[in-house]
C-alpha cells in the first residue's frame, strides 16, 4: 500500500480514537479479561503512547536528526513478513515498557496524546509522495530496523489491530 494510502486508512482509525475518547464512562472503563488485559482506557492509552513513537521515527527519518538512524538497515524476517502481510495477527503479547498504557488512563490524558499525533501527520503529510525516498531505518524495538514507510505502515497496522479488540471488548461487553 502506497503512504498516502497508508495515512487515508490511518486517518480513518483516528476518527474511531477520536469517538472513543467522546464515549461513556462506562465503555471508557469497560474490561473484558478473555478478549485484553487492558480495558478500553488503556487500549487507547496504549495506541496514542505507540502512534507518538512510531509516527516520530518516521518524521526523524525525513529530517535526518535521530542517534538511532541507521543509513540501511533491515526489518527482521518477521518484521518483513508482517509488514507484508498488512496486518497484526491475534493474540497475547507484551508491549514494550514505553508504550504501555497507564493504570488508569484519563480521556485529558489521551486527548493531549491525540493532538500530539495530528501534529505529526500534519508534519508528514506534505511529504508522503518522497517518502519511499528517504534514507534510513529506525529500529522497532521487535521487528528490526524500520524505514519511514514501514513506521506508517506499522502504525496504521497496529492501531487497526487494537481497535479490533476494542472493538470486542464494547460487543462481548454489550452483548
């Protein structure tokens, strides 16, 4: 998929975020044990914490200013397979200790977290069409070393992945 494609269907994901930060207390906090660990709250803590990250490496990439660029760096084999595949496959995995939701994330919390990720789609935007044109990988803590394309990429796959378990938590909830 083509970034712009990329930041369209990212775009469309933001909307859903943007809903659930308007949503009732009561779906905010709900918790379903056999679908997450985390409730609704941390899902979307845990989403926005993660866009920040992925969508920054990306913009580091374009700017060139970041220690931990790599001039031609690899994903992994996984990484390369997943990112090919377009989409995260369930189940139970641990997140990194820097995306993880707080205990008890607030929707001011979040919302604060959200405007920070339009500002670095605003910042990318412009430049989707040279994207595939930018030197340098970034590492994801997992999957190896990422170019821009692939953060895109990642992060429209991974916050596709989370709202889907949102999104089972709210029907087996509600159900």
């Amino acid at each position: 998929m083509k970034p712009d494609q990329e930041l369209a269907d990212l775009d469309v994901a933001l909307q859903r975020i943007d809903g659930l930060l308007g949503s009732e207390a009561s779906d905010w906090t709900r918790r379903r044990d056999d679908v997450s660990n985390w409730s609704v709250a941390e899902q979307v803590d845990h989403m926005l914490r993660s866009l920040v990250r992925m969508l920054s490496a990306a913009d580091m990439i374009r700017v060139g200013y970041d220690a931990r660029i790599k001039p031609d760096g690899k994903a992994s084999v996984p990484g390369r397979l997943l990112l090919r595949a377009g989409a995260i496959p369930r189940g139970r995995a641990e997140a990194p200790e820097e995306v993880l939701p707080a205990e008890a994330p607030t929707v001011d919390d979040c919302r604060e977290r959200y405007e920070a990720v339009l500002g670095l789609l605003a910042a990318l935007a412009p430049h989707l069409e040279t994207m595939r044109t930018w030197r340098g990988t970034i590492p994801h803590p997992l999957l190896g070393d990422f170019r821009a394309q692939d953060w895109l990429r990642f992060a429209r796959m991974h916050t596709e992945h989370h709202l889907a378990i949102v999104d089972d938590i709210l029907g087996v909830a509600a159900g």
